[in-house]
C-alpha cells in the first residue's frame, strides 16, 4: 500500500524534498515514515505532522492509503 | 458559519457588510465583535516589503471550521465568518478577518479572541517575508501577542 507525503514552507526548501510516495510493506510511525524518505535526515525538534490533513504525534502509525504532512511552526493571521 | 481562503486582495469591511446583510438575523445580534490582521512594514527590526502566505489546502479550511464549531459550543453566538488570505501580500494588505456576532458582547468578544488565538498557533499557515536583502520564513508566531 502507498502513502503520499507533503512538506509544507521552510521545511520543504531546507529538505529539498518534493511531494512524494512511499510503498509501505508494513505499519509505520510517522517518525519513521520521516526517517525513510528524508534518509534519516534529522528531525528539526518543533516539526508538525499532520495524517490526513489532522495533526498527530510523531507515534501515530500509519497502514496504507493516508497522506501524510510534515511542516514546521506555524504563522498565520 | 463560513470559513474562506483568498488568494486576491479584499476588503474586510465590505466582506463584513455584504455577510451581515445574508444572514438574515438582525434584531437578534447585539454584538458583532471583528478583528482585522493587516501586514506591518516592519518585523524584528528589519523593514518587510511584502510577504508570501503559504498554506495546506484543506487541511487549513478544515481546521478554521473545526475552531468555529468549538468556539460556537464554547459560547453563545450566532453566527461567525473567517477570510484569510494566501499569495503575496504587501504593508498595509489584510491577511485576516474574524468576525462573530451573538445576542451579548461576552460571547462574541471572548469567542472572536479565541478563534483568533487558535488560528495563529494551531491553523497551517506560513510566512515569507521580502526585505531589502533578501528573504526569510517567519519562524513562530507569538502566543497572545
């Protein structure tokens, strides 16, 4: 099953990553989700993650099928 | 109840107006409480020449209307909108409108303040900021401020 992965803001140029899919053989972590498509880049410490457009904590898993978002502090208003 | 992004320039006022004027419900509000963000020249020190607004579709519109349905359970009002804008922004440009109306002015203050405090620390928003020598992310905003 694939996921698809999103990188929103400074977090997307500081990573140089693109909107991406990963084939998940498995159950992952968010975190671990991380680790294997920025290959084990360190995680800036305020990231944020959302799972289908809903925040998480870094140990949700995930299954198959979901859109998974990192981004950093947010700014808005 | 109405959320909206905006990638074009508006004017929080004649938005307010032409809302008030659909919803049907006047004689039953007595307080419309209304905060409009606007884009400052400067920030720490350095003078900003325009901001870039990024945001994450649907999850942010989402999350807008998730904190008007909580401040509508939290308090009494009756109606609420927000209008945010994305793209290129430039000093003196709104970035946002709340408005909330309720029959008495604690519910409205109080629910405008807190749909307002949870957009800017929990809504997915970024900011890029244009100065003279370059560009640079806002790196978080400040809580209450």
């Amino acid at each position: 099953m694939m996921i698809q992965i999103r990188f929103f803001a400074s977090l997307r140029e500081k990573l140089q990553l693109d909107d991406c899919e990963l084939e998940l053989v498995g159950p992952l972590s968010v975190e671990q989700v991380w680790q294997k498509v920025t290959h084990d880049q360190p995680m800036p410490a305020n990231v944020l993650c959302a799972v289908n457009l809903e925040y998480v904590s870094l140990e949700h898993e995930v299954t198959g099928g979901e859109e998974v978002a990192f981004f950093p502090p947010v700014t808005g208003g | 109840m109405q959320v909206e992004i905006r990638e074009a320039d508006f004017d929080p006022y004649a938005e307010l107006l032409q809302y008030q004027t659909k919803m049907q419900q006047g004689g039953q509000y007595g307080a419309t409480t209304i905060f409009v963000g606007s884009m400052r020249d400067f920030n720490e020190g350095d003078e900003v020449k325009a901001m870039v607004l990024e945001h994450y579709p649907k999850m942010t519109e989402n999350f807008l209307l998730q904190i008007s349905q909580e401040a509508a359970e939290k308090w009494s009002i009756l109606d609420s909108l927000i209008i945010h804008r994305v793209g290129e922004v430039h000093p003196a440009d709104p970035i946002v409108l709340v408005a909330v109306w309720s029959a008495h002015r604690k519910d409205a203050y109080e629910a405008n303040r807190y749909i307002m405090e949870a957009l800017k620390s929990k809504a997915p928003f970024w900011k890029k900021e244009f100065l003279e020598k370059g560009e640079r992310w806002v790196q978080q905003n400040t809580p209450g401020r």
